[in-house]
C-alpha cells in the first residue's frame, strides 16, 4: 500500500486545462461523423419523409384543393372508393401495358447497343456521348416530336407505313397504337442511358474470362451468355428495378403527347397512367384527399412488385 502511495505521488500531474481538451478531442473525433451525415439526414426528412408522412394523413380526408383547411375525415374510403373506380383500374392496366411495352424493348435494345459499343469501333467516344443524347433531351421537347411523327394525317409514321400499302393508323386515339406511340417514346430516351450504364458494367468484366472462355472454345454467343450476363447481373438489376419506378411514375410523355387530351390521356383513356390520373384527380378535380391516396397506392404498388421480384430471384439463386 505504501508503494501506491509512492508511485501516485510520483506520477506526472496533467494540468486540467490539458484533460479537458483532450476530452474534447476525443467528443469531436465520435461526432464528426454523425455532424457529417445529418445534412442529408435533414433534407430527407424534410423533403422526403415528411411530404410521405403528410401525404398519407390528408389521404385519410376529403379535402378540396380549393379549401385545404375544411378537412372531413372518411378514414380508408379514399382507398376503399379506389377498388371500385372504374378508371383508376384502367389507368393502373395502361400503366403496367405502357411499362412492359416501354421497360423490355428499352432494355433489350440498351444491352445490345451496349455490345455494340464495347467492341474496338473507330469513333466509339462519339457514339458513346450520342447514345446519350436523347437521355439529355427534355420531356417536352422529345414528346412534342414524336406527336408530329405519330401524327395521322401528316405524320411521318404513316407517310412511311403508307410506302409499303398499308392504312395510316390513328395513333393519338387508337387504344393499343397510342400506348405503343408513348412507350416509344420512353424506350427513345432512356435506351442510351442504360446503354452506358452496361457498358460501364462490361467493362468490368476481367478479361480472363474471355480468354479462358476462348481456350475452351467458346463461340461469340457463348461467351456473351456465360461471361457478360452474369457479369452485368448488379447493373440488370439495377436498370429493370429503375425502369418499373418509372414505369409506374410515367407522366410527362402521355400528358404532352395528344394536344388538348391533357390528364384525360385521350378521348376514352386509352392511355391515362396513374400519374395521369393522380393529375388529374388533384389538381382538375381538385380532389385532394383521393390524389393523396393514389399516391400511397402507387407507393404500394411499387413495394409489392419489387417484393415479389426479389423473393422470385431468391429463389432462382437458391435453385
């Protein structure tokens, strides 16, 4: 015990000045991380869960857009008046036959534009930044010129289909032809896109592979199949899980593209999405509590596909 006593009596003093700082050091070195994420944690809720959280409560109202502040509370009749709707049923098969029409075109065409472009070309830097061209192209402006393509009368569509001896085709009020003229639109601009992002994707694959596949000859073909797809696996998950997001979000092509059909999505809406009609429940019926809800429908919507596309590839990867 007298040892104790001599070494504690011994030891160097550490001025309190000197411990306080370092305490402060040592505070600031376990915070700064957390002082460096909270922007982004205060913007999302902001910006991002607060309008979720405020969107779902005036869903559970009937609130008119031209009163915000005389609520009535109707609980789950917004989404219950949702299953009976006949036009909410028609936006939602519009959507998903827009989306598969638009989505597997796009990416078929994105994987071998890609190919394409990954192989030793003279200009491959041009083709490159072209492919990206339509993706930098606005909305407005790329469906303002598809709508003169697909006009009826003096369309360049049906000046070429006439070529061959075939009827123009109304494509602005036809049922299957002006979900066909929309989704063509999207797979326009968004092919280039997801073109680069394989690309990318390839580019990563080692090129031992190919080499090896090559010694064991493997054609073309075979390597594309047994090398590159299951290299670009993350980057295909990726582009098909964005292209059904947008998809199910579709808006600004079948709002501009037949003049005067405006959120209708034509004259029997043929192709009125759910972000058509959304629009139009909201902001030209001025029913904001039903918009609400089929925000929160399309949220759920979104959530069960991707759901059921993960638990279907889970099972593809076990198996």
């Amino acid at each position: 015990m007298a040892e104790d006593v001599v070494e504690r009596a011994l030891a160097p003093v550490v001025p309190a000045g000197r411990e306080r700082r370092g305490r402060l050091g040592r505070l600031r070195s376990r915070s700064a991380p957390y002082v460096l994420v909270a922007p982004f944690f205060l913007l999302f809720g902001a910006f991002g869960l607060f309008p979720l959280a405020a969107t779902a409560w005036t869903s559970l109202f009937r609130v008119e857009l031209t009163d915000p502040g005389a609520r009535e509370w109707v609980g789950a009749h917004n989404y219950a008046r949702l299953l009976t709707d006949d036009f909410f049923w028609n936006a939602l098969a519009n959507t998903v036959v827009i989306g598969v029409l638009a989505t597997v075109p796009q990416l078929l065409l994105a994987l071998g534009a890609a190919h394409l472009l990954d192989a030793r070309l003279r200009g491959r830097l041009f083709f490159r930044v072209a492919a990206l061209a339509p993706y930098a192209t606005s909305v407005a402006a790329a469906t303002l010129v598809f709508a003169l393509f697909y006009g009826r009368d003096q369309g360049m569509v049906n000046w070429a289909i006439g070529l061959v001896g075939l009827d123009p085709v109304d494509w602005q009020n036809g049922p299957w032809a002006s979900r066909f003229a929309v989704a063509s639109i999207v797979v326009w601009r968004w092919t280039g896109y997801n073109a680069l992002i394989y690309l990318a994707a390839m580019q990563t694959v080692p090129p031992e592979l190919y080499e090896a596949a090559a010694l064991d000859g493997a054609g073309r073909w075979r390597r594309f199949r047994h090398v590159t797809l299951p290299g670009l696996r993350p980057a295909l998950a990726f582009t098909g899980i964005v292209s059904t997001i947008g998809a199910v979000q579709l808006f600004g092509e079948p709002l501009l593209f037949s003049s005067g059909a405006g959120a209708s999505g034509g004259a029997d809406h043929q192709y009125q999405t759910l972000g058509l009609y959304l629009y139009e429940q909201g902001w030209v019926n001025l029913h904001l509590g039903r918009a609400a809800a089929i925000a929160w429908s399309m949220l759920l919507l979104l959530v069960v596909v991707l759901g059921l596309v993960r638990l279907l590839g889970g099972k593809g990867v076990r198996r």
